[in-house]
C-alpha cells in the first residue's frame, strides 16, 4: 500500500540533510523517496515535537505536531505517530 502521507511528510522533512542550514537550499531529492516509504518509528522530543524514522533509514527529521496535523490531514497516520512517541 501507498503511504501518500508519510511520504509528503519525508518531502517536508527540513533537517539539516534535507535543507542547507547555510542558505535554506532544499538538498533532497524528491526522486529518491520511495513511493512506498512508511513512518517506522517516532520518538517525542522536548515538549512541542517528535523525532520521525522512516523506512528509508531518515531519522533526523523532528516535527512539531502544529506541522504535522498541518502537513498530513491523515487522523490514521497521526495516530499511528502518537502511538509509536508513546
Ligand atoms: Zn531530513
């Protein structure tokens, strides 16, 4: 199955591999995300976000969960993430 979702949250990830902390250049390429990449785990991380790992291996890309609920209108992957930061 397609995750439609996880994988525009991959797309959006704005680490510092994803997008240069120098010029705010977006270094990814979208081309090298999977279709079918899936949120694998997801870690809380201070008091406003979570740490996401994706099945490409990803795992530097911290979101706040104002961006998230505004990146995936998807209540099932939202879901998903906030029982994997448990
Ligand atoms: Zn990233």
């Amino acid at each position: 199955m397609t995750d439609f979702s996880a994988r525009s949250l991959r797309l959006a990830c704005r680490c510092a591999a994803c997008v240069s902390e120098m010029t705010g250049k977006v270094l990814l390429d979208d081309s090298t995300v999977p279709e079918t990449i899936s949120v694998v785990d997801a870690e809380l991380t201070g008091n406003y976000g979570v740490l996401l790992a994706f099945s490409d291996s990803h795992n530097t890309g911290i979101y706040s969960w104002e961006s998230l609920l505004r990146l995936v209108p998807d209540e099932k992957l939202v879901a998903k993430i906030r029982q994997l930061a448990r």
